[in-house]
C-alpha cells in the first residue's frame, strides 16, 4: 500500500473524537493526533481515572497505550465510566483502541472489571513482547479496508485470552513473530498495535470518515 502525500479533512464539519488520556493513558502519540485532527477531528481529552462518562456529543473514541495495570484498582471502581463507554459501544460507537485501550476494554484485568466490549481477560505477565511489526488486515475495521497492509510496533507485558475475534483484526509479521490478534469490526478497532500514521495518515481520515458516517 503506498501512502498518500496527504490526507485532508474528510468533512467540513469538525467530527467530536474522544481521546483518553490523564495518567492511565499516556501514550497518545502525536502523529495518532495530528493525523486525526488532520482528517477533521475535533479531539476532545477526558481522564479514564476520574471522568464518570464521556464527553457529550462525540462520535468517536480513541484509546491508546499507557499504564492501566498502575492504575487498575482506580480504573475499576470508576463504574460510571465503564457502564458508560460500554453502553456506547454496544450502541455503535466507533472506537480505536491500542496497546493499553484493548486491556481497558477487557472484561478484567487482573481479576479487576474493566469496560466489558471485548469478550476476553487481560493479565500482566514477565515477558516484553516489543518490535515494529507489519500488519496485515484480516477483516475491515474503522481504520483500515480488508487486505490492507500497515505498519506499527508492540511494547506490552500484558497478554489477552483469547488474543482476538474469529477473524482476527491483523496478521502481524516480523523476524521473530507470525501471528493473527486483534478483535475488528465496521464501527472497532482493538489491538496491541501501535499503528505509525507519520508515514500513512490514512487509517485516520478513514477512522474520522466511518465517525461522520461518509
């Protein structure tokens, strides 16, 4: 897949994106942003550790990487948010979530209730799972069409049981790693995957599409 040069606004009304953030989810990398807001997102942060729901009026949610298993006593008594967010993805939120969002999208973490949309536990383990990845799309997500080909990298001790759908959202591939994970559908995205959108910004602009409903 050759990247575009560019990729702009994809409607010229502003697209109302929540992203996590606060000290649970740090790593929202600013290509994953630019290349949103690039595509017309209007990204609105809100903090998994004290907000009891999601901001108002938003179409679309972006969860990325950082340290839930810190701070997953917190994460799990914040029962308002996570009946929240669950609600709205049953509903039909479209969601991307990374890394760190896939584990807060769980059941459980560690025995801890997490959101609940994914049917599958997370646990911390010893081993670092870490390498830029290519990452083949098994079925079509809100970032990606089926058969497309991305580029991103994993860093995680945690694992997930079971580690994606039926199809699975990706086939990873590197030197030391051939596998299938991931859960996908038309309106979510949930993977280790840290996707690179410096290079493709693409996966944002057809993310921030599929929110505005073009």
């Amino acid at each position: 897949v050759t990247p575009p040069a560019s990729v702009g606004p994809v409607t010229r009304t502003p697209v109302r994106v929540a992203v996590a953030g606060g000290p649970a989810f740090t790593f929202a990398y600013t290509d994953t942003l630019e290349a949103l807001t690039g595509a017309g997102a209007e990204l609105v942060t809100f903090d998994p550790l004290r907000d009891d729901a999601l901001p108002t009026g938003c179409q679309g949610l972006v969860v990325g990487g950082g340290f839930p298993e810190t701070h997953a006593e917190a994460l799990a008594s914040n029962a308002g948010l996570l009946d929240d967010v669950a609600r709205q993805i049953r509903d039909g939120l479209v969601t991307w979530a990374e890394c760190g969002g896939l584990i807060w999208l769980c059941r459980e973490l560690d025995g801890r209730p997490m959101v609940g949309a994914i049917d599958a536990t997370a646990s911390m383990g010893t081993r670092l799972h870490l390498g830029y990845r290519t990452a083949t799309t098994l079925r079509p997500s809100p970032s990606a069409p089926d058969g497309a080909q991305v580029r991103g990298h994993e860093f995680h001790y945690s694992t997930v049981t079971p580690s994606g759908s039926d199809p699975a959202a990706f086939h990873l591939t590197s030197r030391f790693s051939n596998r299938d994970e991931g859960w996908a559908s038309d309106r979510l995205l949930a993977t280790y995957l840290h996707q690179h959108l410096g290079a493709d910004p693409s996966p944002a602009s057809r993310f921030v599409a599929t929110c505005a409903g073009v």
